[in-house]
C-alpha cells in the first residue's frame, strides 16, 4: 500500500473561508490530510476576524499565518520563502470570483468549490487568467474521486462500452422538501437565496454536480439540452428541482433529474452509461459497487479491488483490500479518536466524553485470546461445549 | 462539523512496525490522521534497519527518532520531553507481546492490533502490566468503529430491543480458497503459519472480530461455546473456517460463521441481533446503513444522520450530512491528491502520473457556469432546447 | 384466504390469438385460472386455420367452440345459451379493432391487450361503441396488477404523499441493444414494424405501461408533454428510447424513460411518487417491497401482507402470508406440474421428462422425520453430535 | 411457451383437508390450476361434515365426490371409472399418516405436506407401503420448485462448484416473537402445540424446509448434526429457535439456522453453497436471481431466462420473459379477477367490490393511443411540449 522508495514533500496548504460553523472547509482539510500529501499552513479563514483568529488558532494554525483577510493573505504569503504552495477557496459562490482571480495572479494554484462563480462572465474570466497565469486550478466535484467512477470512466474511455448511447444521471436529495430556509436554517438559507447562489438553485448546487459526473464519466458532451425547473418549495425563489433532457453530437441522448424534493431519497446520485456493447450503473450510497454488463452476458458487481476490475491504474490513496469499503478508513479513524479522548481526559483530570468508546481494552484483547482457546478446545473434543474463559 | 472554540493538543504518536511493505502500519496512519488529533513523530518501523531508516524517511520522521529497533525506541523516546505520548504496535501476532510489554513498563499509553498475543498466558501478563501501570490499551477491533455499529450498541443499551434473545454474527471472506500461502504470498503465507499466527488461522484473523462485534453491540458474554473447526485448502495446517454456537448466561444464543473459502464474499461482516421487542441488522459492506424492526412494524432503513437515529451522541469525527456515506472522504481526498501529483509533476518538470486527474479544472468549472445560463435559458423559453454553451 | 359462504358461477372465457407459438396467449389463460374465476371454453386461437384447430386441442376445447376465425367465433357464440361472458383478445396490434369492435356489438364484454389500437380515431371508436353498447372493456396493464401497486395508488388517494409534485417512471430494458429483428426473431420483427406496430415503437411497446402507471398510481394526468425519441439499432425504423418530460395541470411534474437498448437491464420497471408529506418507490423486479417515506422520517420497507400497510382493501387473490412473495404460487405450481409428469410418464410407460423433479419424495419425508428426530436427541444431551437417521 | 403439438390429458385431483379456513388448501388447489395441468374433482375437505360439504360447493365439487370424511373417499373413490389420480392430504401434520397410507393401498398417487408424520415409525411404514404398492408419494417442499433453487442444484450437480465444502441455510421468520398461540390465533396455536405437530416446533415446521433444501440443492446429506434449540415465547412448549452445526460424509460442513423469532424477517430463506471453484447464494424473498461467483472472478447475478443460465433444462410452467418475475402471474391475474368482479357486479345488480379496480378501461386505452400519438407529434416538431390530448 505504500509507495516505493520516494521521499515526497508535503504541499504547503492554504484556505480561505471555512473557520467556525463552516459545513465544507473541515471537509476540505480532512481530505487534504487522508493522504498525508499536505501541510495546512495558512489561512483567511473567515470575514468576521475575530472568527478568524479562532479558527486559526483550532487549526494549529501560527499566528502570523491566520489572516483577517483573503487580501491580506495574498500579500503576507507571496513573499514568503515558506510560502503556500496552493490556495483552496470553500467560502460562499459569491466569494470565489475574487480570491481565486488573486491567488493565481500572486502565483499560487488554487483549489475552489462549486459552482465556480456567479455569472459565466466571472467564470471565463478566470479561465483566462488561468491560462495566462499558468497555474493549476481545481474544482472540487468530489463524486468524481470515488474509486468505482474512475473505474466506470476508465471503463467507457476502453471502449468497453462500445459507442455511447444514453448517459443518465439523477441526483436526488429531500432536505428541502418544507420551507426550511424560513426556519433561520444557514445552509437552507443561502442556497435558496439569489443574492448569494445565483440564479439556479437546484441547478447550481447538485446539478452542476450531476452534470460533472455525467461529463467526467463519459468523456462526450452535450450539444443542446431542454429544461424544466421547478420551484415547489412555498415562497421559495429558486428551482427546487431540475428535469433535464440533453442531446450529444455523436448521436448519444441523456437525462439529468435533480431534486431537493424527494422524500426517502437523502443523496441520491445514480450514474447509468449504456453504449452499443455494454451498460454501468453506479449508485453514491453504495459507492464501492459498480455493476457492469456486457450485452447478452450477466451482469457482473466489480468492487474497487476486487477481480474485474483491469486496465484502471491504482489511485494513489491507500486503500484496504477488496470489502474493505470506502469508509473503512474513517471507522479506524474513529478509534483513534477513541484513545485520543480518553488520553486528554485523563490528562485533565476529567471523564472522558460519553461517546468515547474505547472499544477493545487490553482485558478484551485477553478474552479474545481465551475464547480463541476455547474454540480449539470445543473442536479438539470433537465439537463439545466449553466454557470461553 | 468544527467542535466550538476548545483548542486541543495533538498528541505525539510512535509506531512499532508498519514500515515498507506494511499493509496495516499506512492504514493506522492514516486512520490517526483523519480527525488530526495525532502528529506522526517517531517510530521503529521494521525489523530490518534499513527497512526501518527508509520508512522513516518516507514518514517525514526526524532521523533521530526513526529508530532500528523497538527496544531502542523505549529507550530513546522515554526520558524526551517531547517523548511520544502513545505507541501503535502493528507488528505481526507473536512480536505484539514484547514491545507492549515494554511501552507499558516506560510509561506510553498503547495501540495495538489484534489477535492481542500468542497464547493466553501472555495476554493474561499484559493485562496484568495494564493495571499495574495504569496506561490505557486500545485493541484495534476496526469494525466496532463504524457509526451504525455504534448506534447498534446504543439502542441495544438503551432498551429498544428489549431482553436479548439471538445475537449471530458473520464474517465471511474468500481470499484462501486456494493455497494462496503455496504461492509465496507473504500475507497468506503469515497467517497460515502457526509459528507466526499461533494455533487459530481464520478463528484468531476473523472470528475474534466477530466475537468481539457480538459483545460490543449486544453488551452480553457466552457461558458456553460449541466449536467446528475445517481446513479445507489443502495442506493447509490451520482453520480456514468456522462454525460455532454460543449461549449466553442470561438464554441468549448465538451463532457465529467465520470462513475464508467461500468464493463471493470480500469481506462479509454481518451482524444481526434479536431482542423480546425489536431487531437489528448491519452488514459492513453497506456500513451506513442500519435496519431496525420494532416487532409489528415495518423495517425502517436507519443512517448514520438520517432521522430515527435518536439518544445516540455522535461520534467526534466530522462526518458528512445523511446520504454522504462513509467514504466520502476518501473520495474528497482522492482530489486533493490528484492535485499533489499534478503540482509535483510540473515543479519536478515531467508529466503527472497517468493515473492523475485534475477532475474538474477552471475550464470545466466554467463549463458548469454555462450549464447552469443554458438551463435557465431553456426553461425561460418553455422548455426549448438549448446549446449548453 | 378463502372468501366465505359464497358460491360464485365461473364465467365462460374465449380468445381471440394466442395459438401455437403466442407468448402471451397462455399468460392470459394462466392468470385467468389463477383465482378460478373462468372457464375457457371458446377460441379463434390462430388466422391459420390447422394452428387454430391444433390449439384448441392443446387447450381442451370443444371442436365445436374451436373457430377458424374471430367473425365465425363471433357469429358461433352469440347464440348459444352457454355462449361466452368475456373475450380475450391477444392478436397482435393490427389486429385488436376489428375483433374488439365486433364483439362489443354483439354483446360480450372484452379484455384486449395493448397498445389499444394501430391509430388515436379506432381507439376512439372503440370507446365509443362501448359506450353504446353499455359493455365492459379492460386493457391488460399487468403491472397494475401488482399488490404493491395497489397500496401506491391506495396510499396517494388517502392523502398519505399530501399534494404531489413528481411522478417519475422508468422502464428499462435491453434486448433490442442489437438487431435482433434482423436475425428472424419473431417478437423483435413485428414490434419494430411500423406495419405491425403502428408509428411508435418502444413508445408504443413499453412507454404506454410507464404512462399508464404513472396515472393509475398517481390519480392526476398530463396537461403537456416533450418527447424526444431515438432509434439506436442500425436500420431501425422505429424508436427504441424515449426521454420525456411531463407537465401536469395542478403544476406537477414527471419524466419517464423507456428503453429496449440498455444492457444490463432485463425488464426493469420502476415507480417514484412524491409528495409535500411523503414519498413512494417501487421496483417490478422485486415487486413485493414498497419503499415509503414520510418526510423526516426513516425509510420504511413495505410488503404486501406485512405490518404498515394500512387503509387498502385486500385484493382478492388468495395470496400467502407475508415474505411468501408473488412467484410462491409457480414455485409451488412446479411441484404439481412435476407429479403430473411423473405420472404421465409411468402411465404412457417411458421415462420422465430430465427436468422433472419429485422434489422429495417420501423417503425423503421420512429423512425429515428422522432429521427432527435427531436434532431433539443432539438438543436432549445439552448439544452433541448425533447422526441424522 | 407452450409445448408442441401434444395434447395432454387433465389428472384428475382429490382433496383431503383444505376446507373454509384453510390456510393451505386453496394454496394447493391455485397451484393445481397454474399448469393447467390437473382438474379438482374430489374432496374431503374438512372433518366437520357441514364445512366439508360447504367448502365443496364453493371449489365446484360435484356433490357426490363432497366426501365427509377422507375413509367414504377412499371407499367412494377406487371403484369410479372417473377414480382421481392423484390425492393432495394438506390437513395438520397428525392427520397425515392415516389417509396417506389408506389411499396408497387403494391405488392412488398421494401429494402430502410436511413434515411428513408424527413421528419416524409412521414414516417408514409410509414409505413401506409406497414401495409395496408401487405409488408415487410426493412431500411439498416448496422452497424447491423455485426456477432458480433448481439452477443452483443444476450448477452443483455439474460441477461448476468442485467439491463442495460449505452448505449454510437459514429461515428466519418473527411471527412467533410474542406468544402469539395465548390469543386464540389458530395457525400458531396447533404449530406451538405437542399434540398437533409433534415434538418440534420450529424445528418440524421450517428447519425441516432448510434441511430439505440444503440437501435437494447440495445433493449431500450430512453424516451427524449438533443441535441447540430454544424456546424464548413465555409459557411456550416447543422451540421457537435452531442453531444446528452439520457434518457430511466428505468432509463438508453445513449450519442451519431457523427462527420464528427475530423481528424483521418475514419468510426470509437463504441458500448459500461453497465449493472448491465457486459460491451459490439465494435469498427466497428475491427468488428471480441468483449469484454465482466462480473464485477469482466478479459475482454474476443470474436470473430466470437471462443469460448465463446454461446446462439446465427449462421446466414445463409458462414463464415470462427474463425480468418478468416470478409473481408476474399473479399480477395478471389480479386483473382477470378484477373483471370478474365487475361483470358479477353488474349482472347481479349492485356495485363492484371497492377493491376490484379495472385498470384500464378502453377509456384509458385511448388515451394511451393519444399519449403515443403526441410524443411522437412533439418528437417529429424537434423536441417541443405538446398536450398529451
């Protein structure tokens, strides 16, 4: 699972956005921490500086480094000798257009959320900045890292598929199925507001998403789709949910079905590429499935690891063997998290928290050892039953 | 998702083993990475210096605290003021008793991977040095770390089911259904071997999870056990499956099936408990996912922060909304990689692994800009089609 | 599961089609004996004239109710004291107005299969005979049949989804992914022949169920709809995906997808209502679960006779408990069909057919017997090993 | 579907047990008519003479082959030239035994539910008797006459497994978790009875199935079993729980778990086969597929007529088309009973049965013509919104 031989320098991290009460930003640095490739170094990690501080100072973050504002982090880390190396921007759509624009012309490579900007003029600014600047720039379609969608692209860009017929894609959530941006609800709020998500809602915020995957995964693009966006929300000012039919040059036809409305569904995102030889059906719920058939034979379930899956190189994140699905990690982490807690609890002298488990003692480890014993003992009588110790 | 305002010490982490060629040692790593509660400081990497010094290096550790060997490590890291706080132990089974031994008698809390050791009588010792030093031991039972098993536990402890009757668990996986050890497979090899194993294979690599699941969801222990041990590979000299029935003190029963021959199983944990009032059922290859059934209703589809999941606190890690499965992260952080290939491609001047994708870049980001105009063009217009743009 | 006291007369059935060769003539005398309802006694199984007499044979009728054409059946029955109640029509669809409009007139009542007709002015025709002649008609929209369909529509009509806001329907299949209609296959031949078919193919072939199940779940219908149709086999001169997005008058939205070239699925229906309270999924390959979610609740698994099903009469059908799902009945019919064979083997004196299986006889009956026997003696010694008899 | 050319003869079937109130008996007869293979013209239906009599009318009996008792249709039955063939005995499991053996001696074919007798002197006289008189004996283990259990014993029996090694059943229902039998319910009160169903309750009534099953789709049978039995209902005699460990002659192992016990699972059966080279598993609640996984390869999922299923003859029942499950049938056969009630309704005179639904009159037949006729009007005009007429 590791790497051969190679020593690698950890990429220096900065952010902007993302301090107290922020749902993405910790994603963000979790992510950029799996893989052991990054140091998070600096950051404007909110617009209230008092919020700022605070965050920089959770995230072990130097003082000097934890900036008040994304202006005045552009200027206190392009003449640094330590300097970051890359910049991600996870605040609010109509915050992104500015800092990216700074950053790389200060020379950095920028990470930035979905969707880009608030206009398409913003946007194609930035792409031409990008390619005048020469820096990376990365947007985080994150349904795009799973292990099986690599393998479905790979899959489709093999031609196993033959030509490409139908590239259908939903994208199904039911949080907004009542008014709950009329509750004081912060993330409700400011995705069902014009002001600070643009024009589309639904359509901005997971149908660029499916739109993306539909793209990343087929490798064609459209030429014409026909919409039809709805607001079913009461007083609701943006489409709720998206019917989308699309149109390929090659021929190919597909469909997009957003919704916010959809009770029973919480993310529901499904991938289903169907070419003249083959089909793949992908489902985020159970991400590390991926169904593929060939016209005419069974279908087959290819794990990440598993047997089936050939011509696909490796990602670098190391992940367990076959069955041990993506979210293995985070429950390992959790025990880590465990023994963490304990340790500062009894280091200051308090409880530990409620839901720290430490969920295998040195006392459960001897039981196991007897119980191991007395399972060899059963089967040496022949199968009897014997006390585990 | 950020807990509010506290600012909290990473503790310092050493590790014994887990250097090239690990399978185990990257995962601990990462796993104590997740939640940056760790920082990564010293280690006694592999039983071979030079193993150990690369591993080191690869570890970003400070060379005077990549050691060769684990005795050296008690030594050097004991009287540092900056000594590690706890050690993970992830060497194979018969080389956890020493160090854990010897970490305890210095003074570090310990982690260490399962089976504890290779005979009771030295598990019995450990626990024995556990409380005479007072150190905390954490046995690496993974799979009690998932978020719905722990919601198992908590409904069970809080009543839900009622008095338990049936608690069977399975853990089923296929990887030795041939003589995988015959052909020189280091991890097959190992754990076949009952110099380096001791006397269960399948019973002390897979049944104690099992065993330890059945009593950290259910909170109950066997008074009896009734085994059948098999070794169906050929020549193979330890089990490779087993059949077992437990009986609780309290009438309870159980069931337990541990197999490593069976072809279509990865990594088939299932765990399902019945009480006087309810049941449960979890199967690690959906983990986020619980189905709970008070008798008399219908099966509800329970998730880790989907609604029904009442009186349970949650767990410290920062997970994703409902819907966002375990897993996720790894998918987030799969980016965030691609962009560390990409940036150490270009400063290194060669091309990025191929393996490599930028996802989504700024032109693609911009893409989705103009999906968005086209969509809300298309709609304004009735329902027409549109170019995307 | 018996209805009490009554005796109910069995009505005397007839068909049109459905001789020698017909798929779906035998499915509509089979359902037709399921509930023993009908007596099939009358047919103009075939425009051949030797394969109808041959089919009547096959299937048991009198030589004098087996006709050469629907005009003489037409003519032969409606005088008759015994004459037929109903007339099944399963020609293909070329074939239905004539027959259908015949029979109205002459006094019988009618269940014909679809699409109705080859033209929107013969179906209307056709309905308005039946208005004139005061006869009941029904078109064979199987999968309305299903229990768990029943409880969808049930469920919307009691309010349980609130006001609805989307009805998404697919059905999905992939057998025409090649030119099978090129290869001689009968089925394949006629249903992508304008000729045979009229001007829809798969829109006619399987679009019409998903439309007319969205509307018999949903209780509302369309006001517009945007239909794009695609023909992906080489030389096809009818469609075989439809992608079509529908609006409905109290401002509800639907899409439906129907496709007979995408691998992978073999006849994959599916069902989505949702509402401002609730939402419903239902899948016809596992037809006897429905998925039910009241908004901010957790997902509830519906079966036919299992708890949660509330409000909706019992079909008649003598259906089994619950987890018996639709398809015990065949199981179970298997076993008669294999005595019968049996039988009619030993009596004609040759062999039994390969495939006949005396699943267990009663030596088998009597190893049962034993096997309990045996378990009680292993369970009376507090758990030992006892051979089975 | 149908079978060429030959026309086969109707058995002729009589009935012991069955009557108003029968679970079973309206099961068996519905299963009788499915093959079209049997006429019921002979019964026995219940030891009380007025139900026998009523129960009768209501299945169309002829009044003189309504038997009062099973002895006057043994005595009433030899000496017709009209005699039936074959006899169904579907009363409680101590009413077997008795009309079983009476009718063999009299020449008759006997089809009998399990578990076959009361004890195992009765069932070896009865298979005495069979070998004396020549006769057929089938027991009805229906689980068996699944298309997909007889593709598993098919794929065991030609050796697409190897050598077996592991063969793992279980049957898990809940309806028993409360003491059901102290309401007066009768199904529970005589399976929870000695008296009525011998000295196994769980075990006679569903671990009889599993064990049956293991070995019809195995073709092994074990060499010594180990059993644990519970009884958790209050005040309940018989066991409600197995847990058995199997041994078989080559060195196979095999568990069977069977519950009535374990709230959430209705009927749940699962058959799960491991040999040397590949793995079966099967879940009677989705009885259409079956995965089979040759080591070292993806899982298949196999289903009725899809493709993969070879080497196994296809039995005489009309199936469906791949994806068309079993149940099907009766979905369609929901809508002959739906037409029947209304016809009744109108020819005696009052209103249909609030359950009975045509779901599709000719109304809805045109519209469905109109549906077709505008999607393709908006196709032909380039993709617009068209009303559906």
């Amino acid at each position: 699972m590791t790497k051969s031989g190679k020593v690698r320098r950890r990429l220096r991290l900065g952010m902007v956005g993302g301090g107290p009460g922020s749902l993405i930003g910790p994603v963000h640095r979790l992510a950029a921490r799996i893989d052991d490739r990054y140091e998070f170094v600096a950051g404007a990690l909110s617009s209230n500086p008092e919020r700022a501080r605070q965050g920089g100072r959770e995230a072990h973050l130097a003082p000097d480094r934890s900036y008040e504002t994304w202006q005045a982090m552009v200027e206190g880390e392009r003449n640094r000798p330590d300097r970051i190396d890359v910049v991600a921007i996870v605040t609010p759509n109509n915050v992104h257009y500015g800092p990216a624009k700074a950053f790389m012309e200060a020379g950095f490579d920028v990470i930035c959320d979905k969707p880009l900007t608030m206009t398409v003029e913003e946007a194609e600014d930035l792409v031409e900045t990008r390619r005048r600047t020469g820096r990376l720039f990365a947007v985080t379609h994150t349904y795009a890292g799973y292990p099986m969608v690599r393998q479905a692209r790979a899959m489709v860009a093999a031609g196993l598929l033959g030509k490409l017929r139908l590239v259908n894609v939903e994208y199904v959530q039911s949080w907004l199925t009542e008014s709950l941006e009329a509750t004081g609800h912060k993330q409700a709020a400011w995705r069902t507001d014009p002001a600070q998500s643009g024009a589309g809602g639904c359509l901005g915020d997971i149908a660029t998403h499916a739109y993306h995957l539909a793209g990343f995964a087929s490798g064609i693009t459209p030429e014409a789709i026909c919409a039809d966006l709805t607001s079913f929300g009461p007083g609701r000012q943006l489409d709720d949910n998206v019917h989308l039919l699309l149109r390929y040059a090659d021929g190919a036809r597909g469909m997009i079905w957003a919704s916010q409305v959809a009770p029973g569904n919480d993310n529901g995102i499904r991938l289903r590429i169907y070419g003249e030889k083959a089909g793949l059906d992908w489902q985020q719920e159970q991400p590390n499935e991926l169904i593929f058939t060939r016209f005419g034979e069974p279908p087959q379930r290819l794990t990440r690891a598993g047997p089936g899956v050939v011509g696909v190189p490796a990602p670098y994140i190391p992940h367990g063997p076959a069955g041990h699905p993506e979210g293995y990690f985070e429950a390992f982490a959790q025990l880590y998290t465990d023994v963490a807690d304990q340790i500062a609890a009894r280091d200051e002298g308090h409880a530990p928290p409620p839901q720290s488990l430490l969920v295998a003692s040195v006392e459960e480890g001897a039981a196991g050892m007897r119980f191991v014993r007395a399972a060899l003992e059963s089967n040496r009588q022949g199968g009897t039953w014997v006390p585990p110790g």
